[in-house]
C-alpha cells in the first residue's frame, strides 16, 4: 500500500486592488495567476484557487515552483498559504 505524500505548504504575496465593481488579485511570484471578485473577500478566496491550480499544474508538469523570497513576505501587506 503506497501512501501519498504530505502536501507541501506555500505563501505567497497577493496584491488586491479595487476596480470598479470588482477586485483584481494577482500573485507576483507566480506569472500569470490572478483572479477577481466581487468583494475583496470573494478575490482573496479565487486568488487562493488561482494559487493552488497554478502549483498543482507546474508539479504536474515536473517544472520547478517559484518560492518567494522571505523578506518579500515579512513586507507584504497580504500574504496567502496554500498546500499542494
């Protein structure tokens, strides 16, 4: 019986900017993984599923995983955990 592997855990910076009527969310960190929402609650919550499809397919893919500098987070205003 093969047990699978303990997820690892990642945090990111996310920034949140109003638009209009919505939220845009982009993680620098990771090219091209963004989101949006109607609140600022709603974007946090998509850019959180933005994160981990965006790991998930990389690991997939065997190609490497960005990690975020740790002074990059210490300074951010929002940062956000994932496990993949």
């Amino acid at each position: 019986m093969s047990v699978s592997p303990a997820p690892t855990p990642y945090i990111y910076r996310v920034t949140v900017e109003p638009d209009e009527d919505r939220y845009h969310a982009e993680v620098p960190a990771l090219p091209g993984c963004y989101s949006w929402g109607y609140s600022y609650e709603e974007a946090l919550k998509n850019i959180k599923e933005a994160i981990e499809l965006w790991l998930e397919v990389k690991k997939e893919a065997g190609e490497p995983i960005p990690i975020e500098e740790p002074k990059a987070i210490k300074n951010a205003a929002l940062t956000v955990g994932v496990l993949v």
